[in-house]
C-alpha cells in the first residue's frame, strides 16, 4: 500500500524530485533486507506462527504510526519513511513463515497451495491498491487509513484462522531424515 501510494505523495505533496524518491526508498529496502536477516536467523526457535504474528504486529503498529503522524499533521517525508521501513521489516519477517505455513498445510499439493497463496496475496494487493485509487483524494489520508487498517485486519484474520493443535495433543516429532528424497528416486552415481 504505501509502495502504491508513497510515491505520488512524496512527489506531489512534499516536492521531492523522482530520482530523490529513488535513492530515499533505498532505505526501507534495507529494513527488508535486514528482516529477512533477522527471520533467518531466529525463525526456527521462535516458530513460524510466531513469526507471522511478530511481523504482522510490526506492521500494524507502522500503520498505527502513520495515522498518528497523519492525525497530528506530522506528516512530511521523514515520517512517512519510518513507518515504511517498520512495514518492510515487519513484512521481511511474516512472508516467509506465512508463505510456508499456507504450503505446509497440503504437502502432497505444495505447487497448487503455493501458488493458491501468490495468487490471493496479488488479489489482495490489487484490491487494497484498486480501493487505494477509487479513495484518492490528493492527499496522504487514504493510503494512511488503508495502512493503518489492513495489518490490522491480517493480524486478526491469522489469529482467528490459524490452525492449532487439539487439546492434548502432541506435537509430531521430528524426522530422523532431514534431507527429504530426491524427485523421481535416488540420485545417480558418478564412476
């Protein structure tokens, strides 16, 4: 959302040129970069639900931000770009749990569910974007409103729709083989 609205904002509200705009959003890729750093790094000990929720807080809580700058008429390009950079870490953090968690579910159906999941995540966006222009008023309001909402209703759709484990039931443990078999049977040997 603010990738689709931050740019005509910034150019057009807050004068910044074009190859301005570039080299500034420079710095909320290198938020994402270091969120997938971080989920790399600590996504097998804290779990992928976990995960999931972390960065859809993160995100929400940018949002949250925004429309507290936009409220309180703080709104220039500096407070447009943290919450920005708080967007892309948090979503560095989610995506990847996300995307695995929704492949997880129908491991005999991986390819389908993967692909089931980019194409609701593209619907998604070209809705939140679609309803981003049908808002557009010339000012900052309707992508605030829109970032401020839509973490909030992913974080409460995860919570309400994510699966758990029945009551007393134990974790499966974890198989003996890490390295899964290869497609189409055993690898050939080199002589």
């Amino acid at each position: 959302m603010v990738g689709a609205g931050a740019p005509f904002i910034l150019i057009n509200n807050y004068g910044l040129e074009p190859d301005t705009y570039g080299v500034i959003w420079f710095i909320p890729v290198v938020f994402n970069f270091l969120g997938s750093l971080l989920a790399s790094r600590i996504t097998v000990r804290v779990g992928g639900d976990r995960m999931v929720i972390l960065g859809n807080s993160i995100v929400a809580l940018a949002g949250l931000l925004l429309l507290y700058f936009a409220w309180t008429d703080q709104l220039d390009v500096v407070t447009i770009i943290i919450p920005t950079c708080m967007i892309l870490f948090g979503l560095a953090n989610s995506f990847p749990s996300a995307s695995q968690g929704a492949v997880s579910l129908f491991p005999a159906k991986a390819a389908t569910a993967a692909g089931l999941n980019g194409f609701i995540q593209m619907m998604m966006s070209a809705g939140a974007v679609t309803l981003l222009g049908r808002m557009a008023d010339g000012t900052a309001m309707p992508m605030v409103y829109l970032v401020a909402t839509c973490p909030l209703i992913g974080l409460v759709a995860f919570l309400l729709l994510r699966r758990r484990p029945a009551k007393g039931a134990k974790a499966a443990p974890a198989p003996n083989n890490p390295a899964p078999a290869p497609v189409g049977g055993a690898l050939p040997t080199v002589s």
